[in-house]
C-alpha cells in the first residue's frame, strides 16, 4: 500500500477530516455548530425586498418624482414586474422608465443574470459568504469608475456599501453552509469508500466499525429489496384474482357473493398459495418466516362489512353482464349503513340502478328504491329530487 493511501485511510479512523474553505480550516463538528448558528439566529440585515426604500439624492422633475411614487407601489406586485420586464426584452419599455425602475432596484433577469442573482442575495441577507467576492467585485468596479451605470443605481437603491467598513463580517447562509456540508460528505464518503476497497492488514477499532456499517447498510438494502419485491407481487395477486372473478358467470358469481358475506376472502386462496411458495422458498432469507408470520395471521382475521362491500363491489362494473351487474348492486345496498359517510357525493350500486330501472321504465323497483332513499337523510338529501322527477316522467 502506498503512503499517501494510507495516510487517507487513516483520516477514517484516526484523524479528524476536515476541508478547507476561503484559507479556513472545518471539521464536521464546526460545521454542525456553524448550521445551528444560522438556524437560531438568522435575520435578514437588508429587507429591500420590495424594492420601495430608494430615495434619490439627484433633482428629479415634478413627473419623475411622480413616477416614482406611483412605481414604488406598482413594483409591489410580481405580475407587474413581470410586465416590465416583458416590454423591455422587446424594447418597447422607455429609456426614462427603465432609468426609474432601475432606481427602485429592479431586477431585469432573476433567474438567467449572473450579477442580478447575486444582487437578489444581497437585497434579502445583505453580507454574506456567497456574494463576499461579488460584493469584492462591485467595490473595485466602483473605485475604478467601470460600473455600470444602471448597476449602480439598483445596489444604490438597497444601500450597498461601496466601501469597506470597519468590523464588517460575511456570515454563513443556509446555502452555503449546506454546501460545505455536502462537500465534507463527500470527502468522508470517498475515504470510506477507500478504506472499505483496500483495508490494511491491520484495521483500528474505527475502521473496523465503518466496514461493519457498510456490511449492515449491503444488508439491509438487500432485504428491503427483497421485501419490496415480496409486498408488489403480493399486490399484484388482488389484480389478478379480480381479473379472473369477472370472467365467471352470473352463477358463479353468485355464488362467490355469498361465500363473502359469509366472510371467505376471495384473495384467500391466492395469497395462501403465496405465502406457502414463499416459505418453502425462503424467498425473504432469513426474514421470511418473520415476515410472512404476519400475513398468515391476516388470512384468518374476520372480514369486516366495509370488507365485504369492497370484495362484492369487483363485480359491479361495466366488464359484467347487466344482470349480475344489477344482483350484485341490490346486494350491495345492504351495506350502506357501515360504509356511509357524511362526505359521500354519491353511492354507485344506487346510481347503477337507478339509471337500469329507468330504462327499464320498472315503476315498482323505482318505488322501492325511492322507498329505501327515504330510509336514510343522507340518500334522500342526495337523491330525492332525482327520483321524483324520474317518477313523475314513468308515471
């Protein structure tokens, strides 16, 4: 093993890792103290947000004065500006309209202009370790008169100090804090990554507790892969079953209806067929019998009536015939009691046969349905005036 590779796979164990930034040295624990510093103490220095607080210290004419006082509320509205900035790409905004908004801190490219992101940072954080260079920048600019003159209006309009000023300080944001967090790692990550490839011979405590973790964190990802898979194929099984159930014939089906109520889950056979090729697999390795322990257990809970409803309710759909449709419906409006809510729009077994007995034109089923709407507020709040106007078209 070479020296330097060795020295790097001791940082993991022994030293502490740090990095370096603007001639500064950080280890993990600066940074953690640096981050719940911001987050404690942050307030925005500068709140120019708006870009309401210019005042000029030139002349301006009655107009100009005028214009920017309407403008510094205009300006309130992102729309507007929106608006402004529109006209000016197609050079249809004047020059004099584009000096004053200039004066109000406008910014023209938000998310494109290099110099106006860094200016929207100064505008809502003021001093800060992102923009210290920019900032750097703009004051030589300024010293060598080479600013742009629209430039200097718009950091004059938020009170940038073009000169240095005595105990001024540059502190972390969240972005940038976060940014160096993410580097440390990375730094971290890639030393692990070294050590955990090409061990010494001689492994430290440290080291020995980072391989033990990466073997953990492989096995772990392993199993949830597994049980991931185990829990979609398990899924999937419902699909299949209910695609079957619909091809059955009103006989059939029938009788399936039945052994739900009576509560035999029509998933049962299914699952249990899963469940038992999953243990005699050991498909789940280790955590097999763990894991399908439990499911086993649900196969024998008793089915509750919501359960049911949901169970019976595979076969009303279109994919069935209309009169296994219809028995299915007339079953299922027995369970409205257990799966009602306040929230409900509509009950679709009610609608389905609603719309099947108006075509019909069967009075005497209309009559009971209406019958069982008047049993419930709720059925006949939803659908009391439907059914008189039905009756009234039959009759």
């Amino acid at each position: 093993m070479s020296k330097s590779n060795s020295n790097n796979l001791n940082d993991i164990s022994d030293s502490v890792v740090t990095i370096k930034h603007k001639g500064k040295i950080y280890t993990q624990e600066d940074l953690d103290l640096i981050y719940d510093d911001v987050a404690e103490n942050y307030v925005p220095i500068n709140k120019h947000i708006d870009d309401v607080d210019y005042n000029p210290l030139e002349i301006l004419s009655e107009k100009q004065l005028k214009d920017l006082n309407e403008w510094k509320i205009k300006i309130r509205a992102s729309s507007w500006k929106s608006r402004q900035r529109s006209l000016r790409k197609q050079g249809k905004l004047d020059q004099d309209k584009i000096d004053t908004l200039n004066k109000l801190g406008m910014v023209w490219n938000p998310k494109k202009d290099e110099w106006e992101k860094q200016y929207l940072i100064y505008r809502k954080t003021g001093l800060c370790d992102e923009i210290e260079e920019w900032v750097i920048e703009q004051r030589q600019l300024f010293k060598s008169n080479k600013i742009y003159s629209e430039n200097l209006y718009r950091l004059n309009a938020v009170n940038f100090p073009f000169k240095k000023v005595k105990g001024e300080h540059f502190g972390f944001t969240y972005n940038s804090i976060s940014v160096l967090q993410e580097k440390m790692r990375k730094k971290v990550r890639r030393l692990e990554l070294k050590l955990i490839n090409n061990p010494p011979k001689k492994l430290t405590q440290k080291q020995k507790n980072t391989i033990n973790k990466e073997k953990e964190v492989k096995k772990n990802k392993e199993s949830n892969k597994l049980s991931n898979s185990f829990y979609t194929k398990l899924y999937m099984i419902k699909g299949r079953v209910e695609r079957d159930l619909i091809k059955l014939n009103f006989i059939e089906i029938k009788n399936i209806i039945k052994q739900i109520e009576c509560g035999k889950s029509v998933y049962y056979d299914a699952d249990k067929e899963y469940l038992d090729n999953t243990i005699k697999n050991k498909v789940l390795g280790h955590f097999t019998k763990s894991i399908v322990k439990e499911f086993y257990s649900d196969l024998n809970i008793d089915m509750t009536a919501i359960e049911k409803f949901n169970q019976i309710s595979i076969f009303n759909s279109t994919k069935v015939d209309l009169e296994t449709r219809k028995y299915t419906c007339s079953i299922l409006l027995k369970y409205f009691e257990q799966v009602a809510d306040n929230k409900m729009k509509k009950f679709k077994p009610l609608d389905f046969l609603i719309s099947y007995f108006k075509k019909e034109k069967n009075l005497l089923e209309l009559l009971s349905l209406e019958k069982f709407i008047n049993k419930y507020p709720l059925l006949f709040q939803l659908y009391n005036d439907k059914m008189k106007n039905i009756l009234l078209k039959i009759k």
